[in-house]
C-alpha cells in the first residue's frame, strides 16, 4: 500500500507530465500556423494575424536550423560514448 506523500509524488509527476504536454503541443500548434498554415489562409484584417502572414522568418527557421540540430545530435552522441567507455 503507497503512502500519502508517495501519491503526491506520483501525481505531481503526471501533473507535470500533462503541462509539458499541453506547453509542447501548444508551441508546436502556434509554431505550425505562423510558418505553415498562415501563408495558406486568405488575407485577414487583424493586425497581428497580418503580421504573421506577411512574416517570411519563419517560413527559413526550421530548414535553417536541421543542420545544426543534425550536428548537435551527433556530439551529443559522441560525447554519451566517450563518457560510457572513459
């Protein structure tokens, strides 16, 4: 039988759990419309909206940016083998 405080632990850890979930797929989501789904939709009269269709960043950001997430891979990996067989 779990104790008091190792049920809080436990759903103190799914709790975090859902808001990094939510955060994540919330970035993901906004992310999505500004680089992708913005250019696609008609012209709209809000400002913000407006902006972020005329935007062309973030359209370059994430082809620009595989390369070098591709290198960090890569060290990451390189330096968890060096690090498990020192």
């Amino acid at each position: 039988m779990r104790t008091f405080s190792q049920w809080v632990a436990s759903n103190g850890e799914v709790v975090w759990g859902w808001i990094f979930l939510i955060f994540g797929s919330t970035s993901f989501l906004a992310f999505f419309y500004a680089a992708i789904l913005s250019k696609l939709l008609p012209r709209s009269n809000h400002a913000i909206i407006s902006a972020i269709q005329d935007d062309s960043y973030y359209c370059f950001l994430v082809p620009l940016t595989l390369p070098i997430l591709l290198v960090a891979v890569y060290f990451h990996w390189l330096s968890m083998k060096l690090f498990k067989h020192a």
